[in-house]
C-alpha cells in the first residue's frame, strides 16, 4: 500500500509552498517513480498492453475488465498522436513507405482497443461502458481533426498524391494513397485556420450529439416490456420464443409470466408467429416510437440538432447538403443519382408490394378476418405467404444456424 500513500503525499508537498527546497529533488524522483511503477502495474494486469496471444489472435474476452479500457484508450491516443507528429515531422522526403503506410500502420494500440470496445458497444453494452464511450468518443473525433487538420501531415500526403503517377504502387498501394489524400481534404485540410477551428467545434459536437442520440434509442429500447400473463395470448410462437419470454420474464422479477421487449431478437419473431393481433400493433408501436415520446430520452431535438450541424459542416467542406457530402465516396455520387435510380425502381417496387399486399389480404379474408392489412400485419401474414406458397418455414433453418454451428463454419 505504500506505494499508493506515498504519491499524492510526495505531490502535494512539492507543490506547497512551505515546502523545504532541499527536499524538492528526492520527493520529486519519488512521485516519478510511484508513478513509473503504477503505470507498470497497470500495463501489466491489462490485456490490451500484451499481443492477443491465442490461435486466431482474438481478444481474449474473458480475460477484460470494463476498467482496461479508458487507460488503453488514454495510451492509445497519445501514441497515435506521437506517431502523427513522427511522421510530419520527418525531415526525409516524403514517400509512400515513410508518409501514406506510415499513417496506415499508427496507432497499433488505440485501433486495438477501438476493435474490442465498439463491437462491445454495439452488441453488449452497459453503463459503464456507455460512460466511457461517451468520455472517449469526442477524444477520438479531435484526435482524426489533429490527423487530417495538420498542415505539416498533409502537405507530406499531398506531395506523394501529387507524385503519384511517377511512382511504382499496385492497385492496392494506389487506392490506399486516393483514399488516404481524400480522406484529408473530406477532412478539411485545406480550410484556413478559423475555417479549421469552426469544423473542429462542428465534428466535436455531431460526436457528442451521436452518442446522445444511442443512448437515449438505447433506453427507450431497454425500456418497453410487453408482459403476458395468459398462455393463450402466447399462441402461434414456437416453443423456442416463448422459453426466452418466460427466462426474460424470471430475470425481471415475474416468474410464471413472459416478457417481450423491442430487442430485435424478441420483436421479430413475435411479430412474425404471434396470433394475437392487438398484441403486434402495441409491439409494433412501442418499436416505432422510440425516441418519440416526450420524455428524457427523446430524440427529436437531438436529431434536429444534429441535422443543422451537418448541414454547417457540408457548407463549410464546399458541398451543397450533407447528403452530397456524404454521397460522393459512394457509388451514387449525388443525390440526383440515387433519386433517378429510385424513380426508376419505384414502379416495378409499387406494383410489387400492391401484388403481395393482396395475397395477404386475400388470406385474411379466406380465413374469416374482417379487417384490412395494417403494419403490424405485415411479417406475419408475409411469412404464412411464404409457408403456403413455397412451402417455406424460417423456424426449420433454424437447428442448422445454432451457436455451436456457427462457430465451427467460422473457425474450423
């Protein structure tokens, strides 16, 4: 414990005044060595200090701690940041090996921890997580504004892009060199300085904004609970659907009971096999509504801020909306394009959807239903269309999909 006492003791005393000058060097070498020995303990119980160390080098899971990841994130960023300045500041000149495949390779850590974190954030996260992520996220956007928005970085970049027809690169080599000078002036490379301040404040409050936005969609998920209390309300739903209602119910304190949630593994196969009708209009509108209904976690100022932000930043980047901005890396290039396509598609789509809507309405009405389609129709008279005209059940698949399967088609 000593060494955990003896640091903020040693640190306070060398920033008092009173202190004894003579005793200033020894109590500061001190404090740098509890704090050497500490950042030595730390890297050595985290995991994303050490190489992933196992067949597939994947992250060992079992072995992280919500607690490694700020430090890793805290580490990675400062020696992206080393790297940055490494490779701007190289008095060589600037080639492909030392410029453009230099900023491939940096930040080995900070893209390390990056890959664990957000696939945990998006499939299974928790408050903890969430705050972290919402700590780390504006770092992350002002460290890419530190990368793209460094004048000494890009001119290096620039200089390979403007060289490169007198160059030896393949057409991976190429694309990566397009990309990379791309991504800076997408980036803003080539505002002024104010221009440059302006864009930052921008991406620093759309990432902000971001995780707002997932986290308020995330509790309004967590939050909706269909509980059935009557088996008979349960009919239709295979015997697989209805035991994870029942665990879902247990592990929320109604034993005896069945839960269904907006999770998308409980919403669409109640949606698609539930007999109850009634019962799919309230899931469905309680899925629709998330994030709309007049509480702390709506997200309509949120998304109208977010909106006028974009707009700002496509302006201020030279592009007409954010949807031409975000448009032109994809093979649509301009809102133009993508709404031709759409006007040519949307008949043959129309026409299509009108001949399905009947096929539905026609068994409904064969089966003594007096009501017209609605939405919450939709996935379960789809799939009763599939069973009578293809002879086509999901639920068989499913044995051929489990867990155990999956994981020997991915590893063996």
């Amino acid at each position: 414990m000593k060494k955990f006492v003896l640091a903020p003791i040693a640190l306070a005393l060398i920033m008092s005044g009173c202190a004894d000058t003579t005793t200033q060097p020894i109590l500061a070498s001190a404090a740098q060595k509890v704090a050497q020995q500490e950042t030595q303990t730390m890297t050595q119980s985290n995991p994303f200090f050490k190489p992933f160390d196992n067949e597939f080098g994947l992250a060992p899971f079992a072995k992280i701690k919500d607690s490694h990841f700020l430090p890793a994130f805290t580490q990675g960023i400062k020696e992206n940041l080393a790297d940055f300045d490494r490779i701007a500041n190289n008095p060589a000149p600037a080639t492909f090996e030392n410029t453009i495949e230099a900023l491939e390779r940096s930040g080995p850590l900070l893209n390390k921890v990056a890959n664990v974190f957000y696939n945990l954030t998006g499939a299974n996260t928790n408050p903890v997580i969430q705050k972290i992520n919402a700590e780390i996220s504006p770092k992350i956007s002002s460290l890419l504004d530190d990368m793209v928005l460094n004048d000494a970085l890009f001119q290096r970049v620039k200089a390979v892009y403007d060289n490169r027809n007198k160059i030896e690169l393949n057409t991976a080599q190429s694309k990566l060199l397009t990309d990379t000078y791309r991504g800076f002036v997408r980036g803003g490379a080539n505002l002024n300085d104010s221009q440059k301040t302006t864009l930052r404040d921008l991406n620093g409050q759309l990432s902000t904004l971001s995780i707002t936005f997932g986290d308020n969609l995330l509790a309004e998920t967590n939050a909706f609970k269909l509980v059935i209390d009557k088996r008979s309300d349960l009919a239709g739903l295979p015997a697989n659907v209805i035991t994870v209602a029942a665990d879902t119910a247990t592990k929320n304190g109604q034993p005896g009971k069945w839960i269904f949630t907006t999770q998308r593994p409980s919403f669409t196969p109640f949606m698609t096999y539930a007999d109850n009708r009634e019962l799919r209009a309230k899931m469905l509108d309680a899925y629709a509504m998330r994030g709309n209904n007049d509480n702390a976690n709506d997200n309509k100022s949120v998304l109208a801020k977010m909106a006028s932000l974009r707009a700002q930043r496509a302006q201020l980047l030279g592009y007409k909306t954010h949807a031409h901005f975000i448009l032109e890396q994809n093979s649509a290039k301009t809102p133009e394009n993508v709404f031709g396509l759409l006007d040519k598609i949307w008949p043959a789509a129309i026409k299509q959807t009108e001949a399905e809507i009947a096929d539905m309405q026609a068994m409904i009405d064969a089966q003594g239903g007096n009501f017209k389609l609605e939405a919450a129709d939709w996935w379960y008279y789809a799939d009763k269309i599939r069973k009578d005209k293809y002879n086509l059940d999901e639920e068989m698949t499913r044995p051929y999909f489990s867990l155990e399967n999956t994981i020997k088609g991915v590893f063996c």
